[in-house]
C-alpha cells in the first residue's frame, strides 16, 4: 500500500509522505483487524532500508533504495 502511493505519485528519493497523506490515502481505508498489518507493513518497510520515518512516527521518506524498487 504504501510503495503503491509512492508509485502512483512517481516519486523519487527524498519523497515525502505527509502524515495527512498517510491518513487519508491508507489509515481510512483499513478496518479495525487491519491496524496490526499496518503497523508490520511499516516497520517492514523501514527496516528493509525502503523508507525512513520521521520523528511523528507516520511521516514518511522514500530512501534511494526504496526509489530504486519502483
């Protein structure tokens, strides 16, 4: 879901995925049972080196790994 964002978006490294956009293009879209999935999908995604994470804790960056899988 979240590399779909950024694909849709073509984004390149340094791409920023605002908290708003986490909200409105991810999080409204998830039921209840599906909060723990988001949560492992995210952590993930940060420990394969494929986004950085903001001090907010939902703010995301694209890294120049994560640029290259797209």
């Amino acid at each position: 879901m979240f590399m779909t964002w950024f694909k849709s978006s073509r984004a390149l490294e340094g791409h920023i995925m605002t908290k708003q956009d986490v909200i409105n293009g991810i999080l409204k879209k998830l039921g209840p049972k599906e909060d723990r999935p988001f949560q492992l999908a995210m952590d993930e995604l940060k420990n394969d080196g494929i986004i950085d994470m903001k001090e907010d804790g939902v703010t995301l960056v694209l890294t120049a790994k994560g640029a290259d899988l797209l």
